[in-house]
C-alpha cells in the first residue's frame, strides 16, 4: 500500500504584506507610498524564506502601488512649488538683474513674465547703480512670516536679505500661492519691494501691488501683579 501524504496545513497571510497594502491606500501621501514599497519589500523577503508565508501578490501590488504614487506626487510637489522653495531667491532676483525675460517665465508669475528686456533693464539698472551687482538673496535672520497669504489675498510675504556689492538690504518678496480667479496652486513670486530707508523703496514690477506688509510683532504684554486685598 501507499503511504498516505500528509495533509499540508494552510499557509498563513503574511501580516507585513497585509500592511504594506494598508500604507499603499492613501494614495495622494508620498510618506505613506514609500512606506508601501518598503515594507513591501520586507513582505517578499519574510515570504521566500517562510514557505508557511502566502500574500506575495499582495506584497507586489503594494510596491507597485507605492512606487507610481511615489513617482506620480514628487512630480507634482516639484512642478507646483517645491522647486521654488529648494532653488531660493537668489536665481529668480538674478534673472530680474541680468534682464532675461525667458528665465523670468521659470520662478515669476504675472505682470513679471511679459516684460521684454527693456524693461527689465530700466529696473536692474537703477538698482545696480545704488548698490552693484547681486551676489546672494537669503531668508531673513531679523524678520520671520508664516507662509499664508494676507487677509483676504493670494499672497504671502517672503521676507528676505539681499546682498548686493556694495549694500545688504532687507526685501520682500511676494508669493502667489494660487490664483486668486480659479483657484489653482501658482507657487510663484510676483512681486519685489526692496527697503532701503536712506535712499527710499523699489518695487518691481512696475504697476504692480507690492507685497503686502509684513505686521509688526506684538510685544508681549508683562502679566498683571495680583490685586492685593483690600484693607479693612
């Protein structure tokens, strides 16, 4: 007679990849995605050594899941504001002084992207005569904002110091975060007012609002001694 095989006990859904479709479900959330492709990952790992482990499909579809949403959400960040905010003030500024109105396209929204290079010139120059040439454009060290538009606006102040040859300056820069009209995400500058009390402000574009005005900090008021008790 045959022996008779031994039943084989079921295989066990792999938790880790049970979790690494749970961290692919949110699918507009970067953090969560890599997470799906790691711990997707880690599911295919546990499951080639434990022939007990079954959910490998899971496990592909969470990584494949993760790493599109991945792709797909960085691209966007990027295109939408997040290279602004990584590349800094100094390269759109530099397009404004060395007048090129195709570089203006890139970081500037607005009235900014059709001047011709005239224009640009009749701005630049002035600004390089008081001061010399552009070295660096930084976030401001003595004044901070947070990143929100004004009261009833789509634009946010963007403190920061300039640093030209001959002068550091503090500016602000205008940040249009989205179109006032439609709605959509913009992430652009739009506006410059450059602050010198010597030799009086320069905005830019000309024609242009400049940015709203950043509100003064208020001092914290000292507390309130304790009212002593009335003497009777």
């Amino acid at each position: 007679m045959d022996p008779i095989a031994p039943e084989q006990a079921p295989k066990e859904m792999s938790r880790t990849a049970v979790l690494a479709a749970m961290f692919a479900v949110p699918l507009c959330c970067p953090p969560m995605s890599l997470l799906a492709c790691i711990t997707g990952g880690v599911a295919l790992f546990q499951i080639g050594r434990n022939p007990n482990l079954r959910g490998g499909w899971l496990a592909w579809t969470a990584i494949a899941v993760g790493a599109i949403c991945t792709i797909v959400m960085s691209v966007l960040l990027w295109t939408h504001g997040l290279s602004l905010l990584v590349r800094g003030a100094t390269p759109p500024l530099r397009a404004v002084m060395s007048a090129q109105p195709t570089a203006m396209q890139q970081d500037w929204s607005g009235p900014a992207t059709s001047l011709t290079e005239e224009q640009l010139r009749a701005f630049a120059e002035p600004v390089r005569q008081r001061y010399g040439d552009l070295i660096a454009a930084t976030p401001s060290t003595t004044r901070t904002a947070p990143l929100k538009p004004a009261a009833s606006g789509s634009i946010a102040t963007i403190p920061v110091t300039i640093q030209f040859e001959r002068a550091t300056l503090e500016a602000d820069l205008g940040l249009e975060l989205f179109d006032a009209q439609s709605g959509a995400t913009v992430m652009k500058w739009r506006s410059l007012r450059i602050i010198d009390p010597a030799a009086g402000e320069l905005t830019f574009p000309p024609g242009e609002p400049p940015p709203p005005p950043l509100e003064a900090a208020r001092p914290k008021s000292a507390p309130s001694a304790p009212a002593s008790p009335a003497l009777r």
